[in-house]
C-alpha cells in the first residue's frame, strides 16, 4: 500500500489522547489511511506471543490451541510469532508453557528488529544489544543464532538489570552475557568488533496503542529533542563498534520522525558513505515505507527502504524500524573498557583433563552428554567455588576482562547429597537426560506446582546420588527434586509456583 503524505504541517509530539494522538499524525497519511488509522487504534491490541525454540517441544503451536483453546494466528513478519485469541481459555500469562520459557509475551511490533538480520549459519556471531532489557529481543536474537555464537546483553539502567538478567534465565541462554554500561561508550571501547548490533533505543513510547509494557503518556518537546539527541549518539557508538560489513538495526516503539526518519537522517550527513540503509521491505509480505519528506522538506530517498509501521498495517502498536549495513571504517580514538578478569571474582575455568573428567561423571549421573554439547556449540566450563557454569568460549576470546552482570549459565552445585542441576538448566537440557528421571502423572503434576512434596520415589544407590529431574506427563521438564526417606522433595521455584 503505498503513501503520499501531506506535506502542510510537521507533527509535533502528541498528547496522551488516542484521538489526538491520531490527529497530529494526519499530515503524514492518505484521507484513506488516515481512517484505517483511527479505526485500528480503537481496537484492542491482541495479545501476542513468540515461542522458544530452545525448549519448545514440535508443533507447539498446535498443542496451545488444543489445550487452551486459543486461536493462533500468525505474525507475518515472524515465524515463531502468533497473535492469541483467547476466547474462554486462561490469560496467557498463567499457563504452564509460560511459567516454564517456552514462550515469551511480546507485542507483535516488537518482534520485527531481530528479524531483519541475516545471521550466518557458518559463523560463529558476535552480537550487541545495545540497549536491552527487558530482554524480549534479546531472547529474540538468542533464537535467531540457535544459542551459538554470543549476545552481549546491555543495559545502563541498574533498576533494569535484573529484569534483564531474570528473562534470559527462563528462556535458558547459555551464549549470552549481561552488561551494565552507558551504551555511548562500547564505540570507543570496542571499535569495529561486533558482528551484528541492535539498538532498540529508549525513546518517548508514541506509538498510538498502550500495551503493558508501552504505556500511552504525555510527552513534552524538550523531552523528545533529549531523546534524540541520546538516540543519536546510542546509534553513532552502535555503528562505530560494528566491524565493516556488519549489520545495525535502529528500532523505536514510536511514531515521531523526530526520534525515527530524523534521526537516521542525520547519522548518515554525519557519516556519510562510511554507512547504507538496507532495504527492509523484503522482510514484510507488503511494504510499510518509512517517510521521506517532513514539512516541506526531502529526506535521503533510502529512508524507504526503512520500515514505518502505523497500526492498521499490521494491526500492531506503531513501531520504527531501519536496517543497515557499515560499508567504511569509521576512526576514532579507542579508549580502554573497565577491567576485573574473572579470577579476580572467584571463577576458574576447568583444564581439557577436569572437564572430561566432570563430564564423564555427570554423564554416569543424568545419562547427557555434556561434552557433545559443550564441544558443538563452542561452551566452557568454568568453576565458582562449589558451583559449575557454561560459558561461550567467545566470552573468554573476546572479552576475558570485561566486568559483567551475568554470563552464561549455571549448570549446577556440587552438594553433600551429589551434584545439583540447576533449574535453569535442567527446564531446558532436562528432559535429555535419560537417567535419574521421574516423570509424574497429571495429578502429580498439578500438586508439584502447587509446592507439595510427593511420596519418596524408591532409595537412592547411594548417598550422593539424590536428585532427580523431575517430568510432568506431558514430557516438560519441571526442574529437579530431592530423594529423602519420607519424601520426593521439590524443588521447583517458588516463584513460578501455579
């Protein structure tokens, strides 16, 4: 569907009334669409969600809609997204498949950024998030690399981090790390380094829908022309540490040129042909132009080639999305990144001879291959007093100083009563494992995530050979128990609890 915007008047920020908000875009669509617009804003905005590919079972899809009896329709733009029509069945947000990280809430706009990349089957990737949380794309590009390669999730807020730290732990990422740096600064800290760079930039959140996580509110035009200015130097550091030939998605949830169109505009006057814009219309089924002309005046015609989502489009909150490539080095003077090696903190990577040996004993424990697994997707294991964790070998390549947030995951605990997996770790790798299994019925099902206990489970064979991966009777790894003499003790979170 193409556009031609009225040119009379540049929009100005609007005010938190959908009905106004709606009307300060007027100058920039059809009479046409302008009503599609208006109409598609007084909807509800469906709820969507987009499966993990990590720990979702086949044809997970088609088990929701039976199970709950909610209706999926697909997200054109993402293969594991789908709109839910719940109809008579339970929020979304209460079912197992969610507590669990086999899927993830998200609205349908926000799936589109991770798409645009072309990642590279044959190459192991280096990834930034320039600006993270709360962690729904960063789980998306996770996906996307099938855990390979690895995503350096950062942050600046520190009220944020956790959020961050707590959704990458449910999807159950292993090449992955969070950071907590003003990201203006990984440009000079790591020039030309990353394969692939996300900036979905902290902006003022008009994009016309209110979601849970994108509430509607008034915002002034000095706060926009602050946004923009940081914007613009989040994307300035976001192409500077991006390697020649590496790819940049600039994304926001808003709909003000001033924070989109603009902004990528003046990046390219600044860079010039250090930087092009792809075109990203390929990756939609009909195109969604971004503008190129505000108020009288021409922008750079590859602005096109970028992705301006009004809601009757897509039946989406409005979303912003541009996709380019870094085709010149772009010089500046590096300055050195914060330091603190991992031995300062406690951790100790195992020798070739230790994780053979520890791989061998967790396999005569849980029956998985723990060595295929680490060997195959470039992992290491790294020692914390009594705990173990994987860690991507990329990290230790890459970054083996670098002060982080989280890194990795926490296989488990060396305990009196044998070695512990952790939850994390045993909701995604669990249900491979093919020794010390308890698979539950139903009923047992429902009381293990109430928190109940259940009866004991026959005797360990020894001492130090007490826990067990526990399954429910559909095959989800439900995390791990504890066999005592009176009980199967649980020990799932209590904080996923139904």
């Amino acid at each position: 569907m193409s556009q031609k915007p009225n040119r009379r008047q540049r929009p100005t920020v609007p005010p938190a009334d959908s009905g106004e908000m709606a009307a300060a875009y007027k100058p920039l669509l059809t009479e046409e669409e302008f009503k599609l617009l208006v109409n598609e804003i007084n909807q509800p905005l469906p709820t969507a969600i987009r499966l993990n590919p990590l720990k979702a079972p086949p044809n997970l899809a088609s088990r929701l809609s039976e199970k709950y009896g909610w209706q999926l329709e697909a997200v054109p733009f993402c293969p594991a997204g789908y709109r839910v029509t719940i109809g008579a069945g339970p929020e979304v947000s209460a079912v197992l498949e969610h507590r669990l990280g086999l899927m993830y809430i998200q609205e349908a706009a926000s799936m589109l950024p991770p798409e645009l990349f072309n990642f590279s089957p044959q190459r192991e990737e280096l990834v930034l998030d320039l600006a993270a949380s709360p962690g729904g794309k960063t789980t998306h590009l996770i996906s996307r690399l099938e855990d390979s390669g690895l995503v350096i999730a950062n942050d600046s807020s520190q009220g944020r981090i956790q959020a961050l730290r707590l959704v990458l732990q449910q999807w159950g990422a292993v090449n992955a790390a969070v950071s907590r740096f003003p990201g203006e600064r990984f440009g000079e800290w790591f020039p030309s380094m990353f394969d692939k760079v996300l900036l979905d930039a902290p902006c003022s959140m008009q994009g016309l829908r209110t979601a849970e996580s994108h509430i509607s509110r008034p915002v002034t035009e000095k706060e926009s022309r602050q946004l923009s200015r940081r914007q613009l130097a989040l994307l300035t550091s976001a192409l500077r540490t991006l390697r020649v030939g590496g790819e940049l998605v600039y994304s926001t949830c808003t709909l003000l040129p001033q924070e989109d169109e603009m902004v990528v505009e003046e990046l390219l006057r600044v860079f010039g042909s250090a930087v092009e814009i792809l075109d990203a219309q390929t990756k939609l089924p009909a195109p969604a132009p971004a503008i190129t002309s505000l108020d009288g005046a021409e922008l750079h015609p590859a602005l096109s080639k970028a992705i301006r989502l009004w809601p009757h489009r897509y039946h989406t909150a409005g979303f912003f999305a541009c996709h380019l490539r870094k085709i010149e080095h772009t010089p500046m003077r590096p300055t050195s990144p914060p330091s603190r090696p991992l031995a300062q903190v406690g951790f100790e990577e195992l020798t070739a001879r230790e994780q053979r040996a520890f791989c061998e004993e967790f396999h005569n424990t849980y029956a998985y291959d723990l060595l295929a697994d680490i060997s195959s997707h470039q992992r290491t294991l790294v020692r914390h007093f009594e705990e173990m964790h994987l860690l991507p070998m990329l990290l230790l390549e890459k970054f083996p100083t670098l002060p982080l947030q989280s890194a990795g995951m926490l296989l488990g605990q060396q305990t009196a009563s044998g070695f512990l997996p952790s939850h994390q770790w045993a909701s995604r790798f669990g249900a491979r494992c093919q020794r010390n299994i308890v698979q539950l019925d139903e009923i047992e099902s429902r009381l293990w995530l109430s928190g109940a206990d259940l009866l004991p489970r026959g005797s360990p064979a020894k001492e130090t050979d007490r826990f067990r991966i526990i399954l429910n009777q559909e095959g989800l790894s439900l995390g791990c128990g504890k066999v005592t003499q009176s009980a199967l003790k649980n020990l799932f979170p209590r904080h996923l609890l139904l």
